[in-house]
C-alpha cells in the first residue's frame, strides 16, 4: 500500500482516505473502531497516525521485536537459495535499522548463506556497487551451478 501512495504522491490525508478504502474483513471492523475511538471532533487522522495505530493492533511490539530476532539468527540451512532469500526478504523488513545501508545487507544475507555457498560469494561482494539484488542472483546462480 505504502509503495501506491509513494507513486500516486498522495498528501497524508488522502493516503488515509485510499488505505481505509481498499481494507478488507475484520480489518474494516478495526478501522471503524478507531476511527470512532478517536471522537467525533478530532481533526482527520495522519498516515503516521494510522499505521502507528494499525501495527500496535495487529503486529505489537512485542510480536515485531521477535521477528528482528529470528532475522539477526536466520540462516540459510537446508532451504535452496530461492528459499532462503524469500524469507530474507522477508524478515528483513522487521529490521530496517540493521540494514541502513545496502552493504549491511548484502553482510547480513551472505552472513546466513551455508559456507559452500558463502565462499563463492565473498570476493563478489567486494565489488564496488554490489547491492543485494546482484548478490543474490550470484548466490542462485552458484547453487545451480553446483547441482550440474
């Protein structure tokens, strides 16, 4: 939803307007109960303000500070390397912070890549400009190569 608004350049009330519009199922019930919770004279509501609200109810603090953990001990094992970066990508969205900047996480996916793996791939990614997208698609390519 986040990426729509970003290209629309919606300002933070039409954001609102459109995230609201597209809930669905027992997330609509949650929106209209804060909405009422919020009383009858309160100033339309922020983006920020809505997605503060909504990960507080559906992803708490607790359940997110979980999910940064299970990403700093993620490691590839015996999943493909398709798999693996699937649940990267997943799990790497819990912890932005970690990853700031694209060398941090092109560290941390190879960090969790198995050794035969990660030895093939460390001298690639001292290249200059390597980003995580290229890593991994090495990465891919070297397990393919290897099963052959």
């Amino acid at each position: 939803m986040q990426r729509t608004l970003r290209v629309m350049k919606d300002t933070t009330t039409e954001s609102l307007e459109l995230a609201s519009y597209r809930l669905q199922d027992v997330v609509v019930n949650w929106n209209e109960s804060w909405e009422l919770s919020r009383g009858e004279d309160a100033p339309p509501a922020l983006w920020q303000e809505f997605t503060e609200a909504f990960l507080h109810h559906y992803l708490p603090p607790k359940l997110r500070r979980a999910r940064v953990d299970r990403f700093l001990t993620f490691w590839q094992g015996n999943m493909s390397v398709r798999e693996y970066i699937l649940q990267f990508d997943s799990l790497a969205r819990y912890a932005p912070t970690i990853l700031s900047k694209k060398e941090d996480r092109v560290h941390r996916f190879m960090m969790g890549l198995e050794p035969h793996l990660l030895n093939d791939c460390m001298s690639v990614s001292l290249q200059p400009g390597m980003d995580i997208s290229h890593i991994q698609a090495y990465a891919q390519g070297v397990e393919e190569h290897k099963k052959k």
